[in-house]
C-alpha cells in the first residue's frame, strides 16, 4: 500500500439539514462558505490493517484549519462491473470531531442549541475510471496555463441544468445539478481557459458571459452566467 493515496474534497456549501433556514445559518454563520468553500482531507499514508480493513492517516482542512486525521476504512464490496472496471465500497468508522478545533466558533456562547462535536460516518464507492476515461487525459493534458477569465459565478443551461464554478486557492471545482441529480468534481487546466473534470471525460471551456460544458460523446452545452440579485 506504499503507493496508495487518498484525496477527498467536499463543497462545504453542500449541507443538507431539511430545514433551509438552519443550513443557510451553518453554512454562512458557522463554516463560512465564501472563505473557505472546500473541506479537504489528504492522506499522508494508507495501511492495510486486516484483508478488510485500512488505516488511513492525513490532513483534514476545515475552516481554514489543518488538523491530523486517522481514519479507519472497512471493505464492503469488490465488484468489476459491467464495464468491466473495478469497484470498491468502504464504510468509515465512526469519529468525532469538534468544530472548536476548526475555529468554528458561532454560537458557542448562545442557547446551547447548537454542540459542539458531531460523529462523522460514511459510504465511499471507488472505481476504476481507466475504461471511461480511455484516451481523455492522453489527449487533453494538465498544463501550466494561466487562466485569464476569473474562475468563479453560477451558470444555468436551457434543460435546467446549474452549474456553480469553485475557486479554493488555485484548485478549481465545479457543482453540478439538474433535475434527476447532482455531483461535484474537481477541474485541471488544460489549455486557455479550458478545463476537464477528474471524475468524467468531460471538458469546461470557460468564457466571459457563459461556460460551455462538453461531456464525452455528446453535444456540447452552453451555460449563461445568472446575475447576481
């Protein structure tokens, strides 16, 4: 396990509590979205424990704040699917953490309503892109280009389509929704102004007024940017 590694982004504005009045207050008062938009764990090394289990140590960025995480990760299924690709499912070990660590600090003097740690647990599919991806990333390179249209704003398509872009230090995001789902995946550079998505074979080109999203194999799709009210 010498080589494995492990990175996990999550848009921190992704919250859902059911109740909008309480997660517009946790994202806004309380992890301060427009500050720090990414919470990002990376690992520093994985080890396999037992044949089913393994350990993973590293970094967790949340609020601004870097802290030591060790996490323990269960093997819950190993498939190849029908593409024939592989699939990996992990379920994680409960942890605590306490927002006061992470200088989340919002109401700790107010009702009491609100504690201060919470148990993190989670379902983690991992596959094998390789037969997806094919020749996508031979042809379309990361490179060292500066960008010269700032990487930010929210998009929407004729179809329903929302796209928001995500600019978290130079590391490039995008959130994606439609009517039938949502995902979110990080961008890399691979031309002027022009993205692809680590997740899917999928380019980003992005213009003054509008993006043009380019999935594999279908038409492309351009998004206007909403004006801000």
């Amino acid at each position: 396990m010498a080589g494995s590694r492990m990175e996990l982004f999550i848009d921190a504005s992704s919250i859902n509590t059911g109740l909008k009045i309480r997660d517009r207050d946790l994202v806004e008062k309380y992890l301060e979205v427009k500050k720090y938009p990414i919470i990002y764990f990376k690992s520093r090394f994985v080890r396999l424990i037992n044949p089913k289990q393994f350990e993973v140590v590293g970094d967790l960025r949340l609020h601004g704040v870097n802290k030591e995480l060790r996490l323990t990760l269960n093997t819950i299924g190993d498939i190849i699917n029908g593409d024939k690709a592989r699939e990996l499912g992990f379920k994680l070990q409960p942890l605590m953490l306490n927002r006061t660590d992470y200088g989340i600090m919002e109401g700790s003097m107010g009702s009491g309503s609100v504690g201060d740690t919470l148990t993190v647990s989670a379902i983690i599919r991992v596959r094998d892109v390789t037969a997806y991806r094919k020749g996508f990333d031979t042809r379309y390179s990361e490179k060292n280009t500066a960008i010269t249209i700032p990487f930010k704003g929210s998009f929407v398509g004729k179809s329903g389509t929302h796209i928001n872009l995500i600019n978290d230090a130079g590391n490039y995001f995008l959130a994606f929704s439609d009517d039938e789902w949502s995902w979110f995946a990080q961008a890399k550079v691979v031309g002027p102004n022009l993205f692809k998505l680590m997740s899917f074979s999928t380019l980003v080109e992005l213009n003054p007024d509008s993006i043009t999203f380019t999935p594999s194999d279908e038409q492309p799709e351009v998004l206007t940017r909403e004006e801000i009210k």
